[in-house]
RNA sequence: GCUGCUGUAGCUCAGAGGUAGAGCACUCCCUUGGUAAGGGAGAGGUCGAGAGUUCAAUUCUCUCCAGCAGCACCA
C-alpha cells in the first residue's frame, strides 16, 4: 500500500498504481464527480496518473483557478481536431492556453475566413458532447516520428525534435484524433465546458521567426463558465468604446490622412491638450535643474554616419535627397543634435550635471503594419533630454530621474508601473567597469526608491544599460512610456569631453531620458485611461457656458470672459437650442463643467454648475465658482486639495 | 513588412452591371424653451487611386494606396 496525504493533512493508503481519480472516487462519489485534474507533489497531473509511491495529492475541481488553463489547453486540440475533421489534410503546428483563451496555428492551402468560425465552432460543441477521455501515452522517439511521417505532420516532427534528448515523448488521443502534448489534460472533452468563443483568424509565423513561413492561427476565448465568458465580451466591446482613435474623433482632438500615414493632424483641442502635457513637463523639468533646447529637424548625413545612425538605423529613416544631391534625414533621434549642442566650447566638471532637454519631433519609418493611431505613429514628439555627468555623479542623477518619472506618473494618475533593467548584451561596447558602474546605478536608484523591477539580462542595448517604464492602461495592455538609459557609445563617436578637476580631458557619462516617451503616445494613454472624460487640468475645455434663452446672452459673456481671464479654457454655446440638447452635446464631449445661464442667474448675477457625470446642479455666485473651479484645474502635484 | 479582412456623404451604415440611399451631424426658417435629442425645409458623394473586361463599371478582374485584426518589428 502507498501513502497518499492530502490538502487537509489526512492520510489515505491506496494500492499502489490507485490514479487521483480512485482516490476521488474513494473519499465520495460527489468529489469524484468534480474533480477533474490532480496535484501530485505539487504538479498538475492527469487523474489517470498511476500513484507508484507515497505522495501528496490535491484534487482540482473544474472551478479551480487551476484548471483553467487545462480547460483551454483542451478546448486548442478540440478545436485542431475539429479543423483537421473538417479540412482533411491540414497540418497543425502549435496551439497552446493563453490569457483568456488558447490559439491553435494551422498550415493550409486557403487560409481561413471569418465565416469559417461558426462552422468550426459547431464541430467543437459536437466534438465535446460526446465527452471524450484524453488518454496519455508515451512513445518511443521512433514510434513518434513514425507516426508523424505517415500523418503528414512535418510541424509536429519539427517540435519532437526539439523535445530534449531524455525526456519522455508523450502524445494525447481524443478517440481517433491525437497530438504530441506534454499535457496535462482534464478528464475528457466535455470537461473544456461551454463557455468559449471563437473570436478571429490571423496570420502568425512559425515558431515567432518572421523568416518563417506565415501559418494560419485561429483564436479563442475561453472561462470556466458562461457567465465570465460574457463578463469578458463585454469588457472587449467597453474596451471598444474608450479606443483613443474612436474617442479622439468624437472630442474633436485629431485625425490622420492617407497622405501622411502615421502622422498625426491635432485639431485645436487635441494640440491644447498636447501643449498642456509640454507645459506641465516643462515646469517639472526646470524645477528638477533641465535647461530646454533646440535643435534641427533635417541634418546632414554626415552626422548620423558620426553617431552610427546611417550605418544601423537608416532603414527607418525618413532621408531627403535635395537639388544639389545632397543627403539629409529627418532626425530619428536627438542624441546627435545634442551631442553637437554640448561640444560647443569646453564643457568643465563645474557644468556637470548638465541636463539638455528638447521637446523634439522625430520622424522613423516605422513598418506599415505597426501603427497604431498615437500610439504608434512614423513622426512623434518626445520630452527627450540628455545628461551629462561624471561618473561619481551618475547613481545620483539615475535615482532624481527615477523619482522624477514616478513622481509625474501619479499626477496622472498612473499608479500601476512595471519597471524593466536590461543589462549587458552578448554584443557591447565599453569597458566591464563601465558596464558594473552604470548598472549598479540603475539597480541602485531602483532600490532605493524601493520599486519592484524586472531583470532582463542580455536585454541592453549595446551601448549601455537601461530602465523602462510601462504603464498598464485601461484595458490592461502595457506600453512602454519612460526610459533612462546610460550611453558610452555617443560620447566616444563624438569625441565628447569635459575637463576635471584634475585638468585632464574626460569623457562624461551621458543619460538618455523620455518620461512621457512619445507625447502622441502619452496622449492616446491618457484618453484611453480615462475613458475621455479627461481630469479637469487636462481638459482642452474645462467649461461650455450655455445659455437657456437669448436674455442671457450678456451676461453668458460676461462670466466666459471672467472665467477666461482667471485662466480657465471656456467656450460659450449661444446656439437656438433648448437647454436639455446642449446639455446632452455637450455630455457627449465629456466637457467636465457645464455652466447654464437662464433669466434668473442673469437677474441674480450667479451661474448654475453641472459637472460631468452628475444629473445635479447647484447655483452660485460667479466669485465663488471661480475660485473654486479655479484651485479644481490645478495640476495635482501643485493642488493641495481639490474642492469641486 | 507578412497573413486575412475592409474602403459608398463629416460620422454610422444600406445598396445594385444601366453614373446612388437612410439616420445622425451640417445650413436656413419657425420656436425663447430650465438640465441627455422641439418642428419644418435645404444642401452635401470622381462610391480610396489607376488600369483592364464590357455597349455600359462605383459594382467584375488586376495593381497600388490607406485602414482594421493578428504576427513580426519597436534605441
């Protein structure tokens, strides 16, 4: 007999070769009825494990957070099994459980159509009503291979040969259909349940190598249940309505045009957000010692063949040719103007630190398939600076730039930051002291903020390591905003120094620093983070004055020219319409303060105040509501309270 | 860039081998109305671009451009 103890510290003995599943069956029937995996010493096995030897053994029931990723690991061979029942012939690659659902990737002559999902959607369910067992089996390599051959299966031959050399072969039968699969799996097809959805078709290379053959992927959602399934759906058709591109329509911020694509065209508003951003920025970066620059958007090759640009990034270069065939590029990047901003006169450790910063639009010819409305444009404007320091200064500089980039994360409102230190690459430059010194920096100025980061190792770009920022936006995908990155690749190609106390001629240690990264991209986070409804000190319209009938017209002026005067963005709606369709108008915009002006606030010299997302007004002097709405537009870190 | 899909009015979309339609938005008129759509009239389109087939193409075919989804890329 053999020991199996489980969750709760009970001891039962079982015969050897007893599965989970007797074990279920043996503490009640009720229990083996859910019970759908197992964890044996703390792995998910198959109930149909043999227990060779004392173990401990937790039954997984179907609900369990656990069995969640079985039940869409499932419901992937279901749905090759289903596709290969229906197209005979195809060949299956890989198809794992991912977040939410699993894929499957196929090779086909005709690729598959949306129309198509419903079809094989159908064969699934039928496939799970007939509740199948997945039994496992371990073969030998030759028996696989074998197998494989005569199946037409040149993908699965591909990933048995990248089975390691002593590790077993195992495959899973789903009656006639089976595949090579380290499983585990659940105890039979209609385990993997109802509450799955075929959602779209898709290309994707085999094996993730752009060299590779395109294959085609079919994806699915999937949940335990039907009611998380929908819960889902509706986030997905939510997460539909904040998209940045669509919302930036409605508020009138922006568009783009074929004949630029990639490139932004910022309506009023939109570019009055925009320089709200630089001008908040701008503030924040004098008062952390920046001093802001300049410099051009087209140079001369020669210069990227300086900065190595020319050499390894010309492909995404925009470059001009002019009439006396010379060549000039847009600037991708504005390290190199930078570097030339320095090197005018002789630079003294007395300058250092010195923190250039420029609000730079660069230009990369980024790849057709990339973009992605502001947040992946071809030209973009970053709150780029660069410093320049000694080395015994760097730590410290690292640590002000880090607590500076969190700092103004959470004025956004942005409390959810991953931070990511890649270090030295296989392929660098510079010496294994630089490389120590520059990276304890970073790792330093992390740890004594005391923020969680992730190392990437290897993952430093081959002039020096850095930090990224990436921010978790409202429908949960990452992107990467700030960055700090230290370089000993430009100062060397530009020959940069600065004279030491010493007197000798030194390279300095320069940083390369974005906060908000892109501001295109910034501003399409913030839009999508905030569903549109922007806080009140980033509005582009803080207030729409609007009038109930024309007798208040005057007075509409008198109270957008008063709020005007005491800094607010205020525009005034005198149109012939009633009072309840410029409310809904202007609602829709998501103008946070709605001002309504009728006889009586024009006899009383007072304002009536709606604010967005309330059905409640409130009436009062126009003194009062100016101060008040005056400390609400406040930028956070400059507001003690907000009072409105 | 790759695979698939899409491109008709400012927006959302319908339509058909014989040169186009709805709703909203827009303009004008009536209405001066108290918190999410008052009524009427009108204007608006080289049907993404180019080529081909056809008596005839916005519709069919091809090429290109752009967008969308995914993949790859992302200093």
């Amino acid at each position: 007999m053999i020991q199996v103890r489980l969750p709760d510290g009970a001891t039962r003995a079982l015969s050897p070769s007893s599965t989970p599943a007797d074990l279920a069956k043996a503490i009640s029937p009720s229990l083996a009825k859910r019970t759908v995996v197992a964890v044996i010493d703390g792995q998910l096995k198959d109930l149909s494990t043999p227990l060779l030897e004392d173990a401990e053994v937790e039954l997984v029931s179907r609900d369990d957070p656990r069995a969640l990723e079985l039940i869409r690991h499932d419901l992937a061979h279901i749905l090759a099994e289903a596709v290969q029942a229906l197209w005979p012939g195809t060949q299956t690659a890989i198809g794992p459980a991912i977040e939410h659902g699993f894929y499957y990737d196929f090779d086909l002559d005709v690729p598959f159509t949306p129309e198509d999902l419903p079809v094989i959607e159908k064969k699934m369910r039928e496939i799970i009503a007939k509740r199948t067992p997945f039994t496992s089996e371990t073969w030998s390599r030759d028996q696989a291979r074998a197998h494989f051959e005569a199946a037409g299966e040149p993908y699965k031959l591909a990933l048995l040969d990248a089975i390691p050399e002593g590790e077993p072969v195992t495959v899973y039968r789903q009656g006639d259909w089976l595949d090579l699969c380290r499983g585990p799996h659940l105890r039979h097809t209609g385990d993997a349940g109802a509450a799955f959805k075929l959602t779209r078709v898709a290309g994707a290379y085999w094996r993730g190598d752009a060299k590779n053959k395109m294959l085609s992927r079919i994806y699915g959602v999937a949940f335990a249940d039907k009611k998380t399934l929908d819960e889902h759906l509706t986030m997905m058709a939510e997460a539909e309505k904040r998209d940045h591109r669509r919302l930036g329509r409605e508020m009138d911020l922006f568009h783009f045009e074929e004949v630029a694509p990639g490139s932004v065209f910022w309506h009023p508003k939109g570019w009055r957000l925009f320089q709200t951003l630089i001008g908040y920025m701008r503030g924040r970066q004098e008062a952390a010692g920046y001093v802001e620059v300049n410099s051009p958007d087209i140079m001369d090759r020669a210069l990227w063949e300086t900065s190595g640009h020319w050499q390894n990034y010309r492909a995404n270069m925009f470059l001009t040719k002019t009439e006396d065939e010379r060549d000039f590029a847009l600037k991708p990047m504005n390290c190199p103007g930078h570097m030339l901003i320095y090197g005018q006169g002789t630079k003294s450790y007395r300058d250092l630190p010195l923190k250039l910063a420029e609000f730079g639009k660069v230009h990369r010819y980024e790849p057709s398939g990339a973009l992605h409305g502001l947040l992946r444009v071809r030209s973009f404007t970053q709150d780029d600076a660069h410093i320049y320091c000694t080395p015994e200064q760097l730590t410290e500089e690292c640590l002000k730039v880090n607590d500076l980039v969190l700092s103004i994360y959470r004025d956004f409102g942005f409390e959810d930051v991953r931070i990511k230190l890649s270090t030295r690459p296989e392929n660098r430059i510079g010496s294994e002291e630089s490389w120590d010194r520059s990276e304890d920096a970073l790792r330093t100025a992390l740890e004594t903020a005391g923020h969680a980061y992730t190392l990437f190792e290897g993952e430093g770009a081959f002039y020096g390591p850095k930090l990224e920022y990436v921010l978790r936006d409202a429908i949960g995908r990452d992107w990467q905003c700030g960055t700090l990155q230290v370089d000993f690749n430009l100062p060397e190609r530009f020959g940069t120094t600065y004279v030491a106390a010493s007197g000798d001629k030194l390279p300095p240690v320069m940083l390369h620093r974005a906060l908000f990264g892109s501001l295109e991209r910034f501003t399409g986070i913030l839009v999508e983070h905030h569903a549109g409804h922007l806080p009140l000190w980033l509005a582009p319209v803080q207030a729409v004055v609007a009038t109930i009938t024309q007798a208040a017209d005057p007075w509409a002026a008198e109270v957008a020219t008063s709020l005007s005067a005491a800094g607010l963005r205020v525009e005034t709606d005198l149109r012939n319409e009633k009072i309840g369709y410029k409310v809904r108008e202007h609602a829709l915009k998501k103008i946070p303060v709605q001002i309504a002006l009728g006889a009586r606030e024009a006899e009383n010299r007072t304002v009536t105040i709606r604010l967005h997302g309330s059905d409640k007004t409130e009436t009062l002097s126009l003194e009062d509501a100016t101060t008040s709405l005056v400390q609400a537009s406040r930028p956070p870190s400059t507001t003690i309270a907000s009072c409105i």
